[in-house]
C-alpha cells in the first residue's frame, strides 16, 4: 500500500497519512518518522512474522525505514 505521511504525533508513538490512518510507530524508529515531512510518499508492506510491529513504512524519497502496528 502507497500514501502520504501527513504528521507524526510524538507524545502518542503515532503517525498519520493523509488518508486518516494512524499507526503506532516502533519507539525506537520515532526519530526516523520525525525527520519526514508531509506529503512525503511512503510504502507500506506487512511483514509475515510474530513481532508487534509487523509493518514496516519506507520513505520512498530517501529509502529510509521505519516498523509500525496498528493501534
């Protein structure tokens, strides 16, 4: 799945896309998300595997990479 980073939201662990989604970011990937801007293209691609954040987000502008869950 494709979308657009909208805002992260550091005191929930949270990011929002432009759709409306929101996704709890992986604690230790906060400053990761919190350098993208809005607008920024990412890609999302469940990861079949048993950890809690078993999606991960890439930046398709820098190829950076952050995991995620759904709250």
């Amino acid at each position: 799945m494709e979308g657009y980073f909208l805002e992260c939201h550091m005191d929930d662990c949270e990011m929002e896309l432009m759709d409306g989604s929101r996704w709890q970011i992986n604690p230790g990937d906060l400053s990761i998300v919190s350098c993208w801007t809005p607008t920024t293209k990412v890609s999302i691609d469940y990861i079949n595997d048993k950890r809690y954040f078993n999606y991960k987000v890439t930046n398709l502008t820098d190829n950076s990479v952050a995991y995620v869950a759904k709250p």
